[in-house]
C-alpha cells in the first residue's frame, strides 16, 4: 500500500468504531509495556507517542513507559526492540528515519520491513517548505524561477545528512528542475537560526517548529510536503497540488513490535492506540501540534513499509546521497 492509497482510505478508517476494551478479558498486558522512541522528549515523535501511550495505559490497565533514546538516527531505539522478546512488553515508535537508515550501508542498521511486526500508524508530520522574507519568493512558483535563474546560488538548511527535511529538499530540487545548495546542521535549532539570519535562503522543516516563526512574520511559508493540507495551517497548498505531483516527504509515524510478536497480542495493542487516538484530547493536542492522526491495520502498515523502503531505498541510490 502506498501513501496515496492508504491516505484515500483515511476517512473509512477514522470513521470505523472499535469495541470497548475489557480489563478482565486478556492475559496481555500482565505486566508494564515499554515503548521505545529513537527521539528527545519534546520532539514531535515523542509528543506524538507519549499521548497515545497515556491513553493507551488507561484502556489496557497496565503503565506505557516511554523510554527515551536517541542517537544514530533513532537505530540505538530500534536495534533495542528488534533484538527484544516477540511477547509485546518491548514495543518501537518506527518512523520514516529507520527506513532511510535501512537504505544506507550503516553498521547494525535494522531492516524495518524484516525485524519488527507492525501494529499501527498513528500519525504524519508534513514538512513545510519556508523562505527567508528577503528572498521575494511569494510562491512556490516563484521561488522555482528564482532558482533557475540563480543555479547554485541559493542554499537550503537540514537537521542532518538523511533526515526527512534534507529528501524534502533532495526531491523538491529534482522534481523542480532546480540546483539548490544543502547545508546540514546538527539539528533543527542551529537550522532555523540560520534561516532566520538569513544565512541560508530556504528549508523544509516540520510545521511546529517554524509556523510560530510565520506567524510572527519572521519566515515566509509556500507549501506543505504533504499529500494532504494540513490541520495546523490549512491554507498551505500541498507541493502536490501547486504542479510537483506526487510529492510526499511527511515524516510518519507508527508503533511496531519485535518480529515474531503474536497476532493477538499486537490486535490488543492496535484496538487501545486506534481507541485514543479516537479521543477528542488526542486529536485537539495533535492538531495544535501540526500532527495528522493516521490508522492502519496490521497488513495495511505492512504493504506501507515495504512501499516505503522501496521508494527511499531507490530515491537515495539514484541521488548519490552519502550517509555522514
């Protein structure tokens, strides 16, 4: 299943109702559930999971801990859960940062599609593409011929070499026409100072963090990466929309379990995220925070990561692109 696909099918899904959860029913869980994300505490993985993991410890009667731990590019997350026992107290927050991981020849780098069972989606983040006011880009189709008339000359900033903004700007450059400069930085913090500086002319960074900056008149934004608007801007046209067809870089997120986890297990654990993800609290805090709530069945999930491997796999060996 592609992201089209399964994005079309969104509103029968988000419309389903799920029955009510027993406490007394199951065995599982008998015990606390650790849920692993491969992200700080206040990003927008992490605020993305931890509500769900809230409402998901209510239903189910036993705590959801999250469990912080970042670094190489969420792998040392992965690579913990991959490597855990398939009983469902161990479970991943996968984003589309282990499939781009997967597609470079780094070191114990886990194979989403073969080490985990998927569970659910539960939500995108669109990336927004934002320019500097000094550039006099009004548009998308302005700053296009702006940078055709200016190769080489104008630079984007990243959190890193192969994280979702740096595609974005990969993929916007090829499907424009266009060659725009990468600059990495170290996170998103030092990009966005930059870009607000202007030492850098454009970037493509989630809506939380740089909306705040367009609606105080500080950044210009053109379009969201997504397929669809987004709830947190809505008069943001999708590249999509505004002619580059197909253009997708929203980083999604879902929650997987070691592979080999039991269908019922999993089926238990998929009823209580789709039950609170439901819930009107979750659904306002997603909105406030640039989040699209998605759902997914188990099979769906997986026809989508072996989409996506596929996709990013090849998009990135025809780009040339390194890892650091």
């Amino acid at each position: 299943m592609n992201r089209r696909e399964l994005l079309g099918c969104l509103p029968a899904i988000a419309g389903a109702t799920f029955p009510a959860w027993s406490l007394a029913q199951p065995a599982y869980p008998s015990a606390p559930v650790k849920l692993l994300v491969g992200f700080p505490p206040g990003t927008a993985t992490d605020v993305a999971v931890r509500v769900v993991a809230e409402q998901m410890s209510r239903r189910l009667g036993q705590p959801f801990v999250v469990d912080n731990r970042p670094g190489a590019g969420s792998n040392i997350a992965a690579r913990a859960v991959a490597t855990a026992q398939p009983d469902g107290y161990n479970i991943f927050a996968l984003t589309v940062a282990n499939i781009i991981n997967a597609a470079f020849p780094v070191p114990n780098a886990v194979d989403p599609v073969k080490e985990f069972t998927p569970i659910t989606l539960i939500g995108s983040v669109p990336n927004v593409l934002v320019v500097q006011p000094s550039l006099k880009a009004g548009s998308v189709a302005e700053l296009i011929a702006l940078a055709k008339a200016r190769p080489g000359t104008l630079s984007y900033a990243s959190s890193g070499v192969g994280t979702s903004p740096h595609l974005s700007g990969e993929q916007f450059a090829r499907m424009a026409g266009v060659k725009i400069v990468h600059i990495p930085y170290k996170g998103s913090t030092a990009a966005v100072t930059d870009l607000l500086g202007g030492q850098v002319q454009l970037m493509f960074s989630p809506a939380s963090t740089v909306m705040p900056h367009v609606r105080a008149g500080k950044l210009v934004a053109l379009a969201v990466t997504s397929l669809r608007r987004t709830a947190i801007a809505p008069e943001l046209r999708t590249l999509d929309e505004l002619g580059l067809k197909g253009f997708d870089t929203a980083v999604w997120i879902g929650l997987v379990a070691p592979a080999g986890t039991p269908a019922a297990v999993t089926g238990h654990l998929r009823m209580a995220a789709h039950a609170a993800l439901d819930t009107s609290e979750i659904q306002a805090l997603y909105r406030a925070q640039g989040i699209d709530p998605l759902k997914s069945s188990g099979e769906e999930f997986s026809r989508f990561l072996q989409g996506e491997a596929t996709r990013w796999s090849g998009f990135i060996r025809a780009s040339g692109i390194k890892a650091e």
